[in-house]
C-alpha cells in the first residue's frame, strides 16, 4: 500500500482583512508563493486557519480557492474538527461534494477528556462515512489522545484509516504507536514544530506545519534531513525552528506567525479574526524576531 502523502504538509492559516472579512485575494497569493517553495502539500481548515471562527460556507469557498491555485499539483488535506459526529458529516458532505480534497483530518471534539471507547467510536464512524483516506490529529492537549492500542484497533479494523498527525509532544506513545502499526504503509506525521525532527527520526514520514506559513524552508530543512536518516542535519535543522518558535511564542495566537511573513517574500498585512490584541506583537518582540531573520540570512527591512 505505501505512504498516501509525505513531506511537509502545510498547516494553512486563513488571511483576514481588518473588517474579519476573509482576504481570498491573499490566500491566492498565500498558495502560489508556498508552492514557490517547493511545498506540495496543504492542511485546510485547520485550528491554525481558525476553523472555530469560519462558516462551512467559508471552509467550501476556502477549499475551492486554494484548488484554484495547486490544480492537483499539490496534496490537499481538508479538515473536519466539528463538535459533533452530525455536524462533521454536514462538512464531510460538502467536502465530497467538490472532489477537491485528497484526505481529510478528524478529531474528536477538543473540549473534553475522551475515554478510549468514545475516541473509537467517534473516529470509526466518520472513517468509514467517507472514500477518500481519513487521517487523525492525535492532542493530548486538547484531550483526545489516542492510545497505541485504540489506534491499533482503528488502523487493522477500519482500512480508510491512512495515517496520525501526532502533536501530543507524548514520544512514548508516539514510538509504542509505531510499534503496533507498519510504519511503512501508515503515514505517521509529526504535529508539532517544536518537534518534528524528532518524530522524523522515529519513524515520521512528514509533518503537518503551522511554522511552514512564514517559513517553508526551514520545515523542510527538518523533512528532508530526517527523511534522509542524517540525525545530525536533522537536529540542527529543529534547533533553528526551536529558536524561531521559542520567539514565536511569545505573542498570542498566531500573531508573530503573521508578522514573520515578511522575511521570506510572501503576501503580508494579513489579520486574525480574534479579538484586536490577538494580532499585537510587541516592538521588542518584532526586534527579537528581526535579529533573528537576519543571523538566518533573511533580508529584513
């Protein structure tokens, strides 16, 4: 069977205009400058594109304007994160009714400790609803961290069941999981920045990257190495998204995500649908951020 999709898959934010309007201009723009990069894969709708705050109206007209642009040159996972098994099917519908997405992404809703049992449950339906391969984000954060055996049981029982984008920072479950399941005919993906090179080394055959958005290149730096086997390339390669995270951090949201933007020729200027202070970036933090585009050989103006 072989790997579905591999490589960086980029964790796609939504470009708002000040008014919260959605700037579809600029998600064009958005696209065609990461597929400049060498990207060859996108996570649409995701937490990152502020799917709690788009309509499914807005989710369709997103998905079709970003297959407007890759043209099936490029992989598409389509998210679904909605509340209940009802209201994913709604947006499952919709997704299948375009033909546009290549996969999609389910989890349970991440607002409550989940037992094993109920984490099955939900995840086997929606699985099965759908034709095309399903994947599932795994976030002990957000409660719903599927153990290795649920998981297991998930992958042998429900063959749909194509791969794990896995940002629960949990290593042992992480390498237990890729005990249980042939590593080479399951997409383990890492999901989160701060460490993917990690997972690379263990057994990921990719990740799924909000970090992509300001810097593509850097992500791929990770991929690249670690799908190579070079431990050390690789290492170095997460110490630079580390120290760009570590920084990243420290403004709300995705706010330093979206000023960062502007180091590497991508469209810029773009909002957060969030309250005014979700985009703020302090003026100390913007020279943090600035030196260190510099040292990494960005021309910063």
């Amino acid at each position: 069977m072989g790997h579905f999709i591999t490589g960086v898959i980029d964790e796609i934010l939504t470009p708002f205009n000040e008014d919260g309007s959605i700037n579809y201009k600029q998600v064009e723009e958005l696209i065609t400058w990461h597929m400049s990069k060498g990207i060859q894969n996108f996570f649409v709708n995701g937490l990152g594109a502020e799917s709690q705050a788009l309509s499914n109206d807005e989710k369709i007209k997103l998905l079709k304007t970003i297959y407007g642009v890759t043209q099936g040159k490029a992989k598409i996972m389509a998210c679904s994160f909605e509340n209940t098994i009802e209201q994913n099917k709604i947006l499952l519908d919709l997704y299948e009714e375009t033909g546009l997405a290549d996969c999609y992404c389910i989890t349970a809703p991440p607002f409550f400790k989940h037992t094993k049992e109920a984490l099955y449950d939900y995840a086997a339906e929606l699985i099965d609803y759908v034709k095309r391969p399903v994947y599932i984000y795994n976030c002990a954060q957000m409660g719903t961290l599927f153990d290795p055996d649920t998981l297991c049981k998930l992958v042998n029982e429900h063959p749909n069941l194509r791969g794990f984008k896995d940002a629960s920072v949990d290593i042992l479950n992480f390498i237990q999981c890729t005990l249980r399941i042939d590593p080479d005919n399951f997409d383990f993906l890492g999901g989160c920045d701060g460490l993917d090179g990690v997972m690379m080394l263990l057994g990921a055959v990719g990740c799924v990257s909000f970090m992509a958005v300001p810097f593509p290149k850097e992500m791929m730096n990770i991929v690249e190495a670690g799908m190579s086997g070079d431990a050390k390339k690789t290492m170095e390669a997460q110490h630079i998204v580390l120290r760009i995270r570590n920084l990243c951090k420290k403004a709300p949201f995705n706010a330093a995500w979206i000023y960062a933007m502007k180091y590497g020729g991508g469209p810029s200027g773009m909002h957060s649908r969030m309250p005014a202070d979700q985009d703020y970036v302090p003026d100390e933090l913007k020279k943090e951020l600035d030196d260190l585009a510099r040292e990494l050989g960005y021309d910063v103006k």
